[in-house]
C-alpha cells in the first residue's frame, strides 16, 4: 500500500504515478539518514525474493528485516516493495531505481575494501617487472599501472616488451620477470594466476557498405572484400581462417601484421575490414571511427594468460596489480600445457 504522508519538515508532498503518495526527501536527510546497511538487506530482499527468504539469509528476524525497510521507505518517502503474503515481494518503479543504486553503490563499497585490504599488506618501496607483447602493453597494462600508481605509489612498475610468447617465458625463468601476459595456451611448469577471455568481432569503418546489407549479403560482399588479418602462423589468424571456411568465403588479404595498430588503422580509413579483439577498439568505438558488424559464428574468442615464474608463490604486489588490468580475469582456468605461436 502507499505510505500516508507525513509531517517531516524535510518533506514536500505530491502524488506520483500509480496514485502513490510521494514524500519529497532533501538531500540533507539523505546522507545523514541513508546507511550501506540499508541497501545491503534491501539488495538481499530483492536477490532472494521475499522478506522470509531474506532473513535467513541475513541471520535476521524478519520482523527486523521489515522494520529496516519500512525504516528506508519513511525515509525516501515512496514504497520500494510490494508486499504479498506468502509470495514473491515485487519491486515497484522506485524500488526498480533503488535496486540499480544499491548494486552500483555496494559494488563500489566491494572494490574499495579489496583495494583499501591491499594497500594495507604492499611495501612501501618494491618493484614489479611485466613482461607482454605489444597489444596488451597499450590496451591493458597502461591502465593497469595508472590505477597501480594511484592505489600504491610504493610500487615501481616495469613494462617490458617481448616479441614472442617465447622471450616472455624466458624472461620468467631468467628471473628478470615477476609476470607475463601472453598469448594462451600457455607453456607448462609456470606459476598461473589466471586467464583474460578476448572476444572477437568483425569491424569495419560506419561508412562502410556492409552495415546496410542482411546477413546472407554480408557474407557475399567479405567474399570479395579487402581484408586486414594476422600474420601467418599466429593462432588468431589461425582461428579467423577456420571461420572463414566454415562461412565458405573468400576476403582479399591486403594487410597482414602481426600487430593489432596496423589492421585498426586500415579499419578506421576504410581501407579494409578486421577481426579484431574487442578491447582494443573501445576508443576507436567511442570516437566513432569504426562499428561492429554482426556476423554468424562470431565472436570468436581466444585468450591471454597470466603467467608467474616457475616455482615459488607469486608476490602480494603482483597479484595486486593482475586485480588492476581493465578486463575479466578468470582465475579457476589453467592454460593447457602445450603451445602455438601468436
């Protein structure tokens, strides 16, 4: 039922959609009355359905719960939940807004525990050395060492460029490498602190005619487009050519390059189109220099591997910094044993 106005001094008065009765809410009365505990157990309400359910999962009575959200609804003057006797409580228009405020809000009261706990075990003067091929250099360590330095000045960060997969083990076992970001599968016998999962579209430039033609026309305008592509022998380009036989087409090669820079320069002068990772266009996304092209079969999806020294536990900082890169780290995925250039 919709709260009966009251007489706060904070408040205004007025009569929103579906005929419930608003309570206006200062900003004042906000901050000093809003609490993460309140959005916690407002968050699990709505995670787990009913008030019942919440309770036990909160080790709360539910009169307690209750009185915490009754508590929060005086409080920003609208009702949050719809309450239905032994079923599922619905979130109403309002409760919808605040459910997407309490994710973002508790989601970043997450992050700055785990970062405020990490900051608190790093030395105050240490370096760490990473070694990585050029495309991961730009588009994820850059960002990863910005937030490092941000989050622990005390940490002297080294970017080292290795031009194969091969220089970078080597530079683990050398000891002149305390991580390696490389192209997976990764070698066996090496410390691994997880998996990047890279996902691959097709890209061309917003003028370009293939974003204006259907799926069947698509694929027989790439038979004779100009196309940029990997090198020879890696395993991205080796991936893009079994997809381009399973779609029985035949592109024009007209770049081959065994970095990333190259092929999104053709793609952004229309010179040609890529199957490129999706991290490294987001720029060029945003900037409108290029757009994806939806094609059957893809993404396709190969993978980067971080990788630590063989034997001994990687170090707090290095762990630290792998919790820095701006992309999805799957720690529970091993790299198979055996490897392939590129």
């Amino acid at each position: 039922m919709p709260l009966t106005p009251g007489r706060h001094p904070n408040y205004a008065h007025g009569v929103g959609t579906q005929g419930q009765v608003w309570k206006i809410t200062s900003r004042q009365s906000l901050i000093a009355g809003l609490t993460l505990d309140q959005l916690f157990t407002f968050q699990t309400i709505g995670r787990a359905g009913s008030f019942r359910a919440a309770a036990a999962e909160l080790a709360l009575t539910q009169p307690a719960v209750s009185q915490r959200i009754r508590h929060l609804e005086r409080l920003l003057g609208c009702t949050l939940l719809e309450r239905r006797q032994g079923a599922r409580s619905e979130l109403t228009a309002a409760g919808r807004e605040m459910m997407t405020f309490a994710d973002e809000i508790l989601a970043r009261t997450d992050l700055f525990h785990k970062r405020l706990e990490q900051m608190k075990d790093l030395s105050n003067e240490s370096t760490l050395t990473v070694v990585s091929d050029t495309d991961h250099i730009k588009h994820l360590l850059v960002e990863a060492v910005a937030t490092m330095k941000r989050v622990a000045p005390g940490v002297n960060v080294v970017i080292r460029h290795a031009p194969s997969r091969d220089a970078c083990v080597r530079a683990l076992e050398d000891g002149t490498a305390d991580l390696s970001i490389c192209r997976a599968p990764g070698p066996s016998g090496f410390g691994v602190l997880g998996t990047i999962e890279e996902r691959m579209y097709l890209y061309a430039s917003p003028d370009d005619p293939i974003h204006a033609l259907d799926q069947p026309e698509r694929l027989e305008y790439l038979d004779n487009a100009d196309f940029a592509t990997f090198a020879e022998g890696m395993r991205s380009r080796e991936l893009i050519e079994r997809w381009v036989k399973k779609m029985a087409i035949a592109p024009r090669v007209v770049l081959e390059s065994r970095g990333l820079e190259a092929m999104r320069t053709y793609v952004t002068r229309g010179l040609a189109l890529a199957i490129l990772p999706d991290f490294c266009v987001v720029e060029d996304q945003r900037a409108g220099l290029l757009e994806p092209v939806q094609m059957v079969g893809l993404p396709l999806v190969r993978g980067a591997v971080i990788l630590t020294p063989p034997g001994g536990e990687a170090a707090h900082h290095a762990r630290v910094f792998v919790d820095m890169l701006p992309a999805r780290v799957d720690a529970t995925l091993a790299p198979a044993p055996t490897a392939s250039s590129g």
